[in-house]
C-alpha cells in the first residue's frame, strides 16, 4: 500500500510543474598544488608530498532551465573546509549571476590530496597560501566555465551495482580480541580490524553498491558531463610523497573513453562511505603495485557507467529543475569531566616506556579531547541540499556520511532515483546513527565525530521534507 500510494504521489506531483527545456555546460581546471613540500591531511602523522603523481582538479557542471540554473561541482581534496567553499562561490557568483544556494560543491575524499587553510593569509608568500589561491581560484573558475558554455542539452539517470568493491570497514570481533580504545574503554566494534578468520566476526552494517550518475548531451547526443556517485571512502596505495586524486581522478580520465567522447567531462563525487573502504575483509588479495588497485577500481566503475547508459532508453530535453538549501544549527560535542582528567593523564605520562603501554592513539586523542574542551563554538552551522532535475535528486550532506543513512534516504525519497553525496559544501567530521555510536569505534570517537550524537536524526527530519517539496512542484 506504501508504495502504490507513493507512487500515486509521484505521479501528481510530476505533473504540478511544467518541464522546461534544459541547457548544461561542463568545465575541468586543475587545482594542482604548486608550491611543496605540502601536506596530505587524512592520518595522523605528518605525510609531506613533494611532487604530483596525478592532478587534482575541480570539476563542475552547470544545468539551466532559463529560470533556475544549479551547479554541481567535485574537487579532488580530502574535505574543503567551509570558509574556502564558501569564498569560491562567492566569486563564481559575481562572475555567472548564478545564486551561492543554487551551487552544491563536494570533495571526492582522496588521501592523498593537499591540507588547505580555511583562512587566507594575505601579502604571504608561503608555500600554503599559494596553493590556497590556487584552489580557490580554480574552483570558481570551474564553475564560471561551466556556466559560460551552457547550451541545449538533455538529461537521463541510471544506476548500475558495483558490490564487490565497497566493504564495511567496521566488525564486530571474536571473544577477547578487542583492544582498549584510545580513551581506556572498550568499543563494541573496531574499524579495519585485522583480516583473520580468528579475530573477525561479523560486519557492524551495510554497504551501498550502487553506482549512480547523472547523464548529460549536447543537443546532437553527443555526450557532456556525467556526474556519478559511489559510496567508497577511498582506494589509496598511491606512490608515496606523490599527490594523487586516487580513483576519482583515474574514473574521470577512463569515462570519456568509454563513452567515445573525448571532451566530455566526468566526475565521482563520494557517497555515504563514512564507514565503507576498499578492504576485502574475510578475503584475501594478492599484493598490488602503487595505483594498480586505484586502476581496478576506476576502470569497473567506469565499466558500470557505459553498461547502465547502455540501457537508458532517452535522454530528456526538458526537465523540471529546483533547488533548495538549509542550514542546520548542530551542537559540538563536549568532553566529560572523566574524559578530560584521563587526556591530561595520559599527556603528563614522561617515561617512555609508560607511554608504549598506553593504547594506540591515546596521546593523539588526548590532545583531540583537550581542543574539544577548549573549542570556543558551541555550535555549528551544516548546509543541506536537495536538487530536482526531472525525477530524479542529489542530496547534499557535508559529513563522512554512514551508508545505512543514505540507504534510508534513498528508500524513503519520493523520487524515482535518488543520490546522496557527501562531504559536500565543507566537512565537519563523521556521520554515525545513534546506533552506531552505541557501539563505538574510530568512527565515533570524540575528535573524530565532532557533532551531537543524534545528529544524523536530525538531518534526515530536515531532508525528507526538502525532498517532498521538491517533488511537489
């Protein structure tokens, strides 16, 4: 009955709004740093790179109905800070007229990619602020581009699985094989626990195998952008010092072959991988060569790309095409008085050998605990999106987004096809359940989850009515 009638919804509410014909135009720059040594954030430990093994680059495509026109845009960095999206789409707003809340920019979450401040440091000349403006520069540039080169194009959604490339990198383990957590407790679950069958037992959730995507072509077929999704945190194993865009970046060179156009511009934006990775956990796979596992990847999901547009019947002309933004004011999390005294413990700790008793990380969550203490926000601001083109609609999240969240909104969305990406318009830190956080593990450790614990809740209470609005126009 729950379907019929959700059906029976969609089936009015296409017909409240009249389709518009379309217009769409796609641009790639590279944002490459050009000043090193520089920084690959994303661990815990300094990992300077000091050259490119492959650039990184901001990718953007630009959709127009003559009234509303939005942007989506992919950059290849680990997470992008707010304020520096933020000061992007200001310029690329004065350049093109296009309004800020109309542009969705996400980060693919490659490792490998350049630490960027979110604050600018005018009249420096350090490697950082160099790199900086290149970035900025070169994500507004992208979308200016796009914008400058839309013309009449037509639209289609697919989805194609990919299952055996996404695992869940958090397990339960075997009678006594956990270890303390770095705050002295003992989680339910561990992340990327040790593949053996004596210490495994069970994945703590799911995955999301689809790999969805956005078709756009120009008005003689000829493909223009394609926009995808995929739900896997990274691939790493790249040559060492080196930057590198990971699978992302290989996905976008491979595409355009596939499809036999080779102006086309692809992009990968990251879904609900917060706690999803590339590791065969319960398997075991041979040894790889740097990039060679980032080159596996890249080329099956380019392969599902041309396998699922193979199968799409037409590319539609006109669309309905909509927008809508909102800001969720969550809390930040704070310490308790027994989490602060065990952090200065633990930091007094002199004697070496005291130290290497200590559980792993301790002394870097420690200091993570003391700066949550002392972080001077009580809240924080997330922006949450939802585009319509036709029936189908990308929502925007700017966490490492659970899979088991997306799946839910992917189930519940009224839209035919639905795509949740994360990490877009800035990164604040991993996105668990309630549940989840009830078992622990990296993932929802203070200093590695920075928000409320019953954040996720909220956001999918402020995104299952954007998405209903957006479907009843």
């Amino acid at each position: 009955m729950r379907s019929f009638l959700l059906n029976l919804v969609a089936v009015c509410s296409l017909g409240a709004a009249e389709p518009r014909a379309l217009r769409a135009g796609a641009a790639a720059v590279d944002v490459s740093p050009v000043a090193f040594p520089v920084n690959m954030p994303g661990g815990f430990d300094a990992n300077p790179a000091e050259g490119v093994n492959d650039p990184l680059m901001s990718r953007s495509l630009a959709i127009s109905d003559g009234e509303t026109t939005v942007v989506l845009t992919v950059v290849d960095n680990l997470g992008l800070p707010p304020a520096i999206i933020a000061e992007a789409k200001k310029i690329a707003s004065d350049r093109t007229g296009v309004p800020i809340d109309r542009m969705l920019v996400s980060s693919t979450h490659t490792h490998s990619g350049a630490g960027v401040s979110a604050e600018s440091s005018p009249g420096s000349d350090s490697p950082a602020e160099k790199n900086r403006a290149v970035l900025v520069a070169g994500l507004a540039e992208s979308i200016v581009q796009a914008h400058a080169t839309l013309r009449p194009a037509s639209v289609a959604a697919a989805s194609r699985p990919l299952p055996h490339e996404v695992f869940n990198r958090r397990w339960y383990l075997k009678e006594g094989k956990m270890q303390p957590n770095p705050f002295g407790g003992m989680d339910k679950v561990k992340m990327n626990p040790p593949n053996s069958p004596d210490v495994l037992d069970r994945p703590a959730g799911p995955t999301d195998p689809e790999i969805s995507m956005l078709s756009v072509r120009d008005a003689r077929g000829r493909p223009l952008g394609l926009f995808a999704n995929y739900s896997l945190h990274y691939v790493g194993a790249v040559p060492r010092g080196k930057i590198s865009a990971d699978y992302y970046g290989e996905f976008a060179r491979l595409v355009p072959q596939r499809l036999g156009q080779p102006g086309l511009v692809a992009m990968m934006s990251n879904g609900t991988s917060g706690d999803i990775n590339n590791s065969p956990f319960g398997t075991i796979r041979p040894p790889r060569e740097p990039m060679e596992q980032v080159r596996i990847v890249a080329q099956e999901a380019a392969d599902s790309v041309w396998f699922a547009l193979r199968d799409v019947k037409a590319h539609e002309p006109k669309a309905v095409l909509g927008m809508r933004q909102r800001t969720l004011t969550l809390k930040y999390r704070r310490p308790t008085q027994e989490q602060v005294l065990y952090a200065k413990a633990v930091l007094a700790i002199k004697d070496e050998a005291a130290k290497k008793r200590l559980p792993r990380l301790a002394e870097a969550y420690a200091r993570r605990t003391l700066a949550a203490l002392e972080r001077k926000e009580e809240t924080v601001d997330a922006i949450l999106q939802v585009v319509r083109i036709g029936d189908f609609a990308i929502v925007g999240i700017p966490f490492e987004t659970f899979a088991e969240i997306g799946l839910s909104l992917k189930k519940d969305s009224p839209f035919a096809r639905t795509m949740v990406v994360g990490l877009a318009n800035g990164r604040h830190g991993y996105l668990p359940t309630p549940a989840q956080h009830e078992l622990g593990g990296y993932e929802t450790w203070l200093g590695t989850c920075h928000v409320q614990e019953d954040a996720s809740e909220l956001i999918m209470k402020e995104l299952r009515p954007m998405l209903a609005e957006l479907h009843g126009l």
